[in-house]
C-alpha cells in the first residue's frame, strides 16, 4: 500500500479538529446508521491540512483552489480518497440530493449491515454499468440513475417481478412496447442491454420534464406511473399540503423507492463512511457490438468468439432461445477482447452454417403447430423458410426447418424454467398439468399456497396467462398422494370416433387440447372418419 502524506493551504477554511475525513468508525444516529463527519465550518483564518491518501498521485503535484466551499472541499477529499475507477465517474457527475432524510435511514443501515449484497450487485453491473454511465452522461442525467437497476432489478438481466416487470430496469409489457421494446417468442426487448437503456433513460428524462425538473417526482413516476403521481400531488394540493416527493401520500413501495436509490447514493458517494468496501470497477468498457447481419445459433456465436454460452446469454439476455431472433435486431454484443475473434468468424462462415438445419418429410396427422413444437420453433419460422403463405401442408412434403446445434443452453428461457422448477424447496413438490378453466388463483386455492408463490415458482407472474397442458410445480405443505385428489393422475382411453365427431369436441369432451389429440396420434388423418380410433390420456380426477 502505498501512503502519500502532502500539505495543503487551503484559504478560508477553517478544519477543526480533523473532522474533515470521514471514518468507517464515525459516530452513529439513535437509529445506529452510520452517518458522516460534520460539515467544515468556515473561517476567516488559513490554516493547514494533512491528507493522507491512498493509492493515488503524489499530492505534490495537487494544485488545490484557492478558496473552496464546504461542500466542494469535501467532495474534493472524497475524490482523492478512493479509486480512479468508474465509481469516482459516478460520483464526479451525481447531481441529486444525498443529504439522510428520515425514510432514506432505514435502507441506509440495511445496505451498511449487507457488504455481500453490495459485492454482489456490484459484480453484476460490471457487465453493464459503463455503458450506461456512457449513456447517462451523454444526456446530461444524474449519475444515480446507473444505480436504479441496483433498486430495480439488483442488476439481474434475467430478473422477472411479480407484475409482470422483466429486464435490469423493470419495464412491464405495456409500457415495453410504447418504447419500443419489441417481444416475442425469440425476443424480450425489455432484457436487451441497448435497448432497454435506451428505453428506460428517454422514460426518465420525459417524466423529469413533465414535472418540472423534479428528479424526485420523475423517479415516483417511473415506479407508479405518472397518473399516480398527478393524484396524489392534487389531492396533496386540496389538502394545503406540499406537493414535494417528501410530502405526498403515494403507494407504499413507491415510498420505499426513491429512499432506496438516495440511501445506495449516498454510500456509492462515500462508501467509507458507513462501513463499506466497495469493489473497484474499472472504467473501461466491459463489451463490443458486433454486427451479426442475420440470424445465428448462440451456441455458434461463443464457438466463433472464444467465450461461453453462459456468457453470451449474460450479454444478451434478450434472446429467449437457443437463436437470435429472425427479424433482428442482427447484433450481438461480446467481452471487447473478443470482438474481432468474432468478426474473422463470421467472415469465414457459410451462410448455411450459422444454423443447423434439419430436414423433415410431413407424416400424415403432423401440422405446422405439431413440427414447431417438436422442433422447438415457430410456425412463422416455418413458413419463411420454406415459403409457405397459409398452413397448409402436404403428406410427403420436405421441408427445411432450423434447429439447436448444442444440446444445452443454459440460460434459455426453457433452461431458466427447468433450473428453476427442478430446485429443491420446503414442502411436497407436484407436478401440476393446466387444465380447461384453470387460473393460478383456483390453483393456489386448491394447494394452499399464493399466486405468487406459485407463478414464482414457473418463472412467471400472476398475471400472465395459462395455456392447457402447461407444466407446473407446485411446492405444499399438504400431503399429497397420487390419489384422485391428484389432479395429474392419468388414464389411457381408446376412443372410436362417432359421425358429427370433430378434434376440438373430443378435445372439449375430454378436457384436452386439439394438440395434444394431434401429438397422441401420428398417424392422424387430415379428416376423422367414423370408426377411427383416437388414443386419450385423460385426467380421470377431474
């Protein structure tokens, strides 16, 4: 460690006492929560200060102003305090108010009890922090924005809330598309690191102008929405009350939010000062856009880059399967040391071979539904490939459909929902299949457990929909036997189709799909005839 000890003469300030410098063992509140020095008192007299710093150049060669502000001086220790890294970036451009407010105390002390949390958010944002401080700082924003994912999402790409809310920075569907965060099948926009950063920082400085510059109400209105906002600083105003963010009655998580993002300031700023050792994250870019020009397997972009799929994923968890998605956006991002690996790559690499491709003659009772399910694709996918306008296809038709090179992929949406349903938790673990009229709530009802519970466990949220024959675990505490109170227990029926029979009326009959008819059934015929013979596997518990 290398210790540098300088003089400084600093004009007009008086520092008394040494209580300049910030301590990891400073004084604490009635609440125990770490708090910093007092503020330099000023005074007409100079005086002379010793500032021992670590790690940094010789203060030799510090020209210090002449006269400094109590504010700007401690600023100014604060920067010579720490790391040149892009943590001293952040805190050169913070623009927002850290002084501890009452409602920030709480979630002061959590974060300055939880070093782990704080290691672990911050190896997550290395990925991604200084390309959106880049982002930031083009704009003119607050720097504490690059700490909202922390608040939101504790910088998880892949993270998923209850309402529906996907991505480092949360956006729930609606709003998702209104910024143009396209989602599909192959795509989640909400999870693309360009995109959604794009997306989320034009919604914060549009919510800053509405109301005025506030960055306090901008931030409440990214979390409960504008309206709510406008609401609660009307019925505020009928009140005679203030209509600062402080003042309003807004929904409680809201209320928690911006306390959040203030209080992870405040130690980001210093974190020293309450007990905090903050990983030191280079001020470097941590990836590379490449231009990939079309689709491509994942699996063959980290073979051509040199890294892992894993990491891949990690970079560009807006591809929800084993491939980009068709209609784009064509680039990949990758580590920046690998960039041109992939470049050359591509290069080289024949059109035909950025897929694996499989080539498959239509059997008699197969659909477009039945062979994008079998080969984990889409019938639009389908149909491009092979020009196909409607969905009709023919008995003896061959045809091109793309498929997985690799066997595994492991940060795939299918894989992300394996992993999470296959992890061991307290209870009795079942395995639930949907069935006509189901809703997580009439499940939840019948298991004794929560909605939320139950989507968490599927990687889904409550609002979103349940498709017949979805898979589901369920974890209860109620013992379950595979009994007709088992609502998975199935039969095998043979079942001879009668005149005026069709596959949906059996399928409503039986209380299964018309796929499923389809998949039990190879050697289905475009048409039932009177006589054929169907198998079913029919829940007989119900």
């Amino acid at each position: 460690m290398r210790i540098i000890k300088a003089t400084i003469v600093l004009s007009g300030i008086f520092l008394a006492a040494c209580q300049t410098l910030p301590t990891a063992t400073s004084e604490t509140s009635s609440n125990n929560i770490p708090t910093r020095e007092p503020t330099i008192a000023a005074s007409p007299e100079p005086v002379e200060a010793e500032a021992i710093v670590e790690n940094q150049q010789p203060l030799a060669d510090y020209q210090a102003p002449n006269t400094l502000g109590a504010q700007a001086l401690e600023q100014e220790i604060i920067r010579l305090k720490y790391p040149d890294d892009l943590w001293a970036r952040l805190r050169s451009q913070m623009q927002l108010d850290h002084d501890v407010h009452s409602r920030m105390e709480p979630h002061i002390a959590y974060y300055a009890r939880h070093q782990g949390y704080i290691d672990r958010v911050s190896e997550r944002s290395s990925r991604y922090i200084y390309h959106i401080m880049n982002e930031i700082e083009a704009r003119g924003l607050p720097a504490e924005l690059a700490l909202l994912p922390i608040v939101e999402s504790a910088y998880d790409a892949f993270a998923y809330s209850h309402g529906r809310a996907s991505g480092l920075w949360q956006f729930i569907p609606s709003t998702g598309r209104a910024y143009g965060l396209e989602q599909d099948w192959w795509y989640d926009g909400r999870r693309d690191v360009i995109a959604a950063t794009d997306a989320a920082l034009t919604y914060l400085a549009k919510l800053n102008d509405q109301f005025d510059g506030d960055w306090m109400l901008a931030l409440a209105a990214y979390n409960s929405g504008a309206g709510t906002v406008r609401r609660a600083q009307e019925a505020a105003r009928s009140a005679g009350k203030s209509t600062d963010y402080w003042s309003l009655s807004l929904p409680r998580e809201t209320r928690q939010y911006v306390p959040k993002l203030l209080a992870l300031s405040a130690i980001i700023e210093d974190p020293e000062s309450y007990g905090i050792e903050l990983p030191s994250i280079t001020d470097e870019p941590y990836f590379e856009v490449v231009d990939i020009a079309g689709q491509i397997d994942l699996a063959q972009v980290a073979q051509l880059s040199g890294v892992s799929t894993d990491e891949i994923y990690m970079l560009n968890p807006a591809f929800n399967r084993w491939a980009t998605r068709p209609e784009g956006p064509h680039r990949i991002l990758v580590p920046i040391n690998h960039a041109n690996q992939l470049r050359e790559g591509l290069a080289q690499l024949p059109d035909n071979e950025r897929l694996n491709w499989n080539r498959h003659v239509v059997k008699s009772g197969e659909s477009l539904i039945v062979l994008a399910k079998k080969y984990n694709t889409t019938v639009d996918v389908i149909r491009d490939v092979n020009g196909i306008t409607g969905n009709l296809i023919r008995v003896g038709e061959a045809l091109m459909i793309p498929t997985a090179s690799a066997s595994e992929y492991r940060l795939s949406s299918e894989s992300r929902l394996s992993a999470n349903q296959e992890r061991e938790r307290e209870g009795n673990r079942v395995e639930y299949e949907v069935q006509a009229g189901d809703s997580f709530w009439l499940i939840s009802q019948k298991y004794g457990v929560s909605s939320r519970s139950l989507a968490a466990w599927n990687n889904m949220a409550p609002g979103d929909t349940l498709r017949i024959g979805q898979k589901l675990v369920i974890w209860t505490t109620q013992q379950v036997a595979a009994t007709t109170s088992d609502r998975t227990v199935t039969r095998r029926v043979s079942y001879t189709v009668r005149n005026g029979d069709s596959l949906s009326s059996i399928g409503q009959r039986f209380r299964v799909s018309v796929n499923q008819l389809r998949e039990w059934n190879d050697d289905l015929g475009r048409y039932l005839q009177p006589g054929d013979r169907l198998t079913i596997h029919v829940n007989v518990t119900q």
